[in-house]
C-alpha cells in the first residue's frame, strides 16, 4: 500500500455534530499536553505520535472520537482524546455537564469568525458558555486528501 492511500485519520462525518446539544456525564479521555508559541502548537504531531504508542502498547485503536483542544495559555495546549478502556501510563480525565457542538470548514485563518459564530449561535439559544474546546477532526495532510478541513467547536455551557 503506498503512502499516499494511507488513512491516519477517519474520515469525518459532520451530520452527529453539527448544531448539536448533548450531555455527557463522566465521559473519559486520556490528556496530552502540546507546547504552543503564542497559541500556536509547535508539537501537535509528536503529542499525538505519543499517544498513539500508548494505544498501540495498549491494544487500543481509535476509532475518530472526539479529540478535543483546550488552550490554557499562550504557551501550552491541552489535548483530550476521548477513550473506552484504561489506557496504561495516560492521565485519565473524565468530562461531565450539558454541551454544545457546531461544525465549521475551511482555513484555520478563519477562526475568529468561526468562534464568533458561535458565540452569537449559543447566546440565540439562550445558553452561556462556560468552557470552549476546539476539535480539529484530520490532521492537514487528511484534510487535503478528503478535500475537507472540518473544525468542530465543542462548548460547556449552562
């Protein structure tokens, strides 16, 4: 198989996301932290090569769950890759409260306009968000082979 029909990431189906409100209630995840220069990550690939060893020694396969982002500084990223089994030598972190999703596609450029979107998509709900993620669904090279970059804005809200 040559490299250029390889899939590392599922393909992405918006329909289950887009303008949805769900609840999720101790839904767990496995936490990575990717080193980021003025909110730009710099090892996003190493973060996730890391963990795709621990899923690998683990007999874990990701199946394209979410795999959720959370910018705590200008510095540092979050990473949370939602799991259904104990993943050895991973920091476990469980997830609870009522959610909001919408999807977006395009350039990352455009996520300004994207998060203000969503803001002004949340507040016409009459919800108040209370912690925002970001889930970038394919990596760049799998985005350009399905002619798709989905990007999936993930809010706790109230």
């Amino acid at each position: 198989m040559s490299t250029e029909n390889k899939q590392c990431c599922p393909e992405f189906d918006p329909k289950p996301w887009d303008e949805k409100f769900f609840e999720w209630k101790n839904k767990a995840f496995v936490k990575e932290r990717v080193f980021c220069l003025y909110y730009m990550p710099i090892n996003f690939g190493s973060a996730m090569m890391r963990l795709s060893a621990k899923f690998e020694k683990a007999g874990y396969k990701y199946e394209g769950g979410p795999c959720l982002t959370d910018h705590t500084s200008k510095w540092n990223m979050n990473l949370y890759v939602e799991v259904d089994k104990e993943i050895p030598e991973t920091e476990r972190v469980y997830l609870s409260g009522k959610y909001l999703s919408k999807v977006y596609e395009g350039s990352f450029k455009n996520t300004g306009i994207w998060s203000n979107d969503f803001e002004k998509y949340a507040k016409e709900k009459n919800l108040i968000i209370e912690k925002w993620y970001m889930w970038y669904t394919t990596c760049p090279k799998c985005a350009k082979k399905y002619g798709k970059n989905y990007v999936v804005i993930i809010a706790k809200v109230k």
